[in-house]
C-alpha cells in the first residue's frame, strides 16, 4: 500500500494471502489446472467496515475486513479465517456492494446472479412497518466468522424480512453476466435496485424486493453491428458537473438535443492522445487515407477481425456454430430505436442514470422509466461515444495482435465526489470521464477528459501485456475533510503545487498490468471545478 506522507509504493508484497477453498473437491471452469485463480477482486464498503472482496474461477467469492488485514499487518501475526465464504456454482465474475443495505451481488458462468443480504439488527422499538426494516443507522455491522454469516437461507420471491442473512438468486439472462451494480447513493439506501449486464448486450435492472426486472433494454440499440456487454453502473444523478453548452456537456457540439445522440466524434478532441500507438511507426502500419475503409480501420485490421473471433473464454464457452467479430465497430448513424421495457407504470422512473460498456463504446441512459409487465416501446435518453478508447496498434507484432483480441471495457471505477468514471480496456488505455448535466433542459453526458497514459508517456511507460485492473481511492492523509476554517497542513513535508486542502479531496489511481507494472496518477479539482488536474 502506499506510504503516507512519500505515497511511495514498494517494490514487494507485505502480505500474501492464501485464498481458503469452500470445499475441497472444486475444480476450476476456465482452468481446471488453476480452479482457484482469481477472477475478480474489489474493495468496497460494507456497512461501517471496508472489505476486500474476491471472486474464483471455481466459484467460491471470498471476503476480510480491511481492519483485519491491518491488524495482522501491523502485529506480524498470521491473517484469520474470511469473514465471508461463499460458492456460486460456476465461475464467478461480476462483484457488487451495497454499503447501506449490507448486501452482495455476484454474477457468475451460471447464468444467473446470486445476491447475499446480511441480517440487520431487529429495531429496539416496533417502527411504522413492524418487522426488521430497522433505520440505517440501527443497521449491524458485518459479522464476524463465527456469527455463521456462510449460513444464508434461500429465498425466491424477494428480500423483504431482514431477521435473518438471505441468498436470492436472479434468473433472466441467457448469456454470461460480467458485470453488477447497485445503486449506492441517497435515492436507494435499502438496496432496491441491481443493474446487469451480459455478453450479448442486454441490460437488466431489477427490483430486488420483488425479485423481478423492471426494466430490460436491448443492448444493440442504436448500434450498426452487435457488441458484446462487458461493464454497468449506477450514477447518481448528483454528482454530476453543470455545463453551460453542449460542448461543455459531450465534449463535442451538436446541433439539437434528441433522445439518441452520437458524440464519437468527441474523442477528436481529447488532448494528449493518441489514435495510433507510437509504435505503429515502427512497424510501417499504413495509417493513409487509402488504406481507410468507412469503418476508421485498416483494411489489414479488418481482414484479421473477419478471421479471428474474439478470445472470450474467461466469460463464454464458445459454440461451435458461433463466430465472433472482434474488429473495430463502425461510426454510428442509424435511426433511433426504442428501449424494451415492461408494461405497468411502477411508481417513479429509475433515481440512478446507468453507464453501460460494451467491447468498444460507452453508454449513458438516463431518465428511464421503470415498468412491470410485458415489453413494450419506450424510449429513454441515451448518449454513446464509439470507439472511445480505440487505438491502432502496430500490426507487425505478436503481443499486439494478442491485446486486439482481447479489447473490451471491462473495468469501471467511480469517484463520486469529483463526478469521475474511470473506464478501462484489457489492451491498457484509462478513459476519465466527468459526468455532466446541461444548466438548461434534462440533458445528463459525459465527457472524455483524457486518456491514460497521456500520448506522450505511451512509448516510455505502458508496456505491451494486458491490463490487469484498476483501482482509486482517497489520497492518504486527505480521507476526511477538515472542519471550516481549520489549517491543517498534514503533507507539509512533500512538495505543493496546490492547497493542502480544498474543497474537494485527492483521489489516487493505480493502473497495473500483468508483468506488475504499475502507473499512478492523482486526480483533483482545483477552484475551477471544472478542471481535472493530474
């Protein structure tokens, strides 16, 4: 972890955890050689205590308290058992936390996603509702391992009655599911809502009281060729940034606002990035007018797309009848298409707006109605950037050609408090974007602010292996705000260029690839909120 105040890194592990299995006799889906390999991993709040939270190939997801890591760290003592352990059947994948409502989703190679909520402490005196729906603030805390909190008991219908810890499963999609969200903000802090997505693009939101979708969209609307869904989460509307024109807003002008609009052409205009790797230089990759056909590729990048199918074996076995089309999607210009949603009104439209990646863009739905019943037309606005983080790679190489199989927008991590989504693809680009919201009308966009790492520390810094993961999180020193008008300069030993503190606080984020290097950039907000500083 970094060292406060250097926030210097070190070059070895302070602790290597030995993950526990559930049962012994678990093989692994994707590598049976390797059954326990991490899928996934994310550190989350939960409650009052943050959690590190892990998901296997074999499908066990496993969790610690942070506090516990800590604690072993700082006596030199052996870390104890997980206080969470837990098997999903097949594979497990896509992790999400509630903080308030104390639940758990995980998608998983089942097809179907399984949500643990914790028992909550039963009120001391009987509420307007009766039962357990006790105040967030009368919520327990996560429990220790000896509390049986693996002892979950199934239900299908709902999570209602918090006396006890319930496991709910979800059935709806028929694919693959890569990727949960709950809605974390103000407007649902007992955990109505989840939002999936699965590997062909389609995208749920559902009612977890009643166990029911309430909201399903296509997920090739308005999309000239299918796409495979590989990111979703929830946005409070909120934190959005407040623009003044629609530059400002999409990061490109447009002539009118419409339900469906295209701002690929956005990414023209992110500064210090690079369309093409500098090594495609190198290599002779002719980038001419000529060698362009209609779809912005290389008509050599297309004849490798149309041959190879896309290696989605950590998410899908293949069909034998299936092929894939890995290569570079066209610029968008097709008629508007309409949202599937159910029938009956429920009570008001979702209070969360929904990001939603695919293999090569990035979606925005906003003011989307919640219906139940049976599909039926309905359109919600939807703002997509194509291509937003697509890079021509140097064709000549073996490496390369392995990453452009592999292109996807599979991570997502947000920073709330300065309206910023970090989204990054396997091939090892980071795209930061602020969240935006026209002064005037119900506009809600995005935009591209830069692309990680900058054009000009592409060739000297990011190496040609996958990117592995990404994580942010409070500066050390500058988690808490301070009380008004108190000075409190905790990083007077480290060189400033700004305030020591702000309004609004430093956010760090580390980018790792799979041969362990590491790239890390701070984000902030100066006084002009609407610049990021990096």
């Amino acid at each position: 972890m970094p060292h406060f105040p250097t926030q210097t890194l070190k070059t070895a592990p302070e602790l290597i955890i030995d993950l526990p299995k559930s049962r012994s006799d678990l093989q692994g889906y994707l590598d049976p050689s390797q059954g326990h390999s991490i899928d996934h991993l994310i550190v989350s709040d939960l409650g009052n205590e943050e959690i590190i939270l892990v998901a296997c190939d074999d499908g066990d997801v496993i969790s610690y308290k942070m506090c516990s890591i800590v604690s072993a760290l700082e006596q030199n003592v052996p870390l104890g058992e997980p206080w969470f352990l837990e098997n999903v059947g097949r594979s497990a994948w896509g992790l999400a936390v509630h903080k308030e409502a104390r639940m758990i989703a995980v998608s998983s190679n089942t097809q179907k996603i399984d949500v643990f909520a914790l028992a909550l402490q039963p009120l001391k005196r009987q509420g307007a509702h009766g039962g357990y729906e006790a105040p967030l603030s009368e919520h327990s805390d996560v429990p220790d391992p000896q509390e049986s909190a693996s002892k979950f008991r199934v239900h299908h219908d709902g999570i209602r009655d918090r006396a006890h810890n319930i496991r709910l499963s979800l059935l709806a999609h028929k694919t693959n599911i890569p990727s949960v969200a709950f809605c974390n903000t103000a407007q649902d802090r007992d955990g109505n809502f989840l939002a999936s997505t699965d590997i062909d693009n389609n995208i749920f939101v559902w009612n977890l009281r009643q166990a029911k979708v309430i909201m399903h969209a296509d997920g090739d609307m308005n999309m000239s060729q299918s796409q495979r869904g590989w990111g979703i989460t929830c946005l409070d509307p909120c934190t959005s940034r407040l623009t003044r024109d629609s530059f400002e807003t999409l990061g490109c002008s447009v002539d009118r606002e419409e339900s469906f609009l295209d701002v690929s052409d956005a990414v023209r205009s992110v500064p210090d990035n690079s369309r093409w790797h500098p090594d495609s230089l190198h290599f002779g990759t002719d980038f001419s007018a000529s060698s362009m056909n209609p779809t912005g590729s290389t008509d050599e990048q297309d004849s490798e797309a149309e041959t190879n199918s896309a290696d989605l074996a950590e998410v899908e076995e293949e069909s034998e009848d299936e092929e894939g089309d890995s290569g570079p999607i066209a610029a968008i210009s097709v008629p508007e298409r309409k949202i599937e949603l159910s029938k009956k009104p429920l009570i008001v439209r979702l209070p969360f707006n929904i990001l939603h990646t695919s293999e090569f863009a990035i979606r925005l739905f906003s003011d989307v109605p919640c219906y139940e019943g049976t599909k039926f037309g309905r359109t919600a606005s939807c703002i997509m950037c194509n291509q937003a983080l697509h890079q021509f790679l140097p064709s000549s190489s073996a490496a390369w050609n392995q990453l452009r199989s592999i292109e996807r927008l599979n991570m997502i991590a947000q920073i709330p408090e300065l309206g910023v989504v970090a989204i990054a693809n396997q091939v090892g680009r980071v795209g930061i974007l602020t969240t935006t919201k026209a002064r005037e009308g119900h506009l809600f966009g995005y935009r591209i602010e830069c692309v990680l790492p900058f054009k000009s520390q592409e060739q000297e810094m990011r190496p040609s292996v996958p990117l592995m993961g990404l994580a942010v999180g409070p500066v050390q020193g500058l988690e808490k705000r301070p009380e008004p008008g108190s000075v409190q300069d905790v990083t007077q030993d480290v060189p400033q260029t700004r305030p020591a503190w702000s309004s609004l606080r430093r956010y760090r984020l580390l980018i790792v690839y799979c041969d362990h290097t590491i790239l890390s950039y701070e984000l902030s907000r100066t006084d002009d909120p609407d610049i990021i500083v990096m």
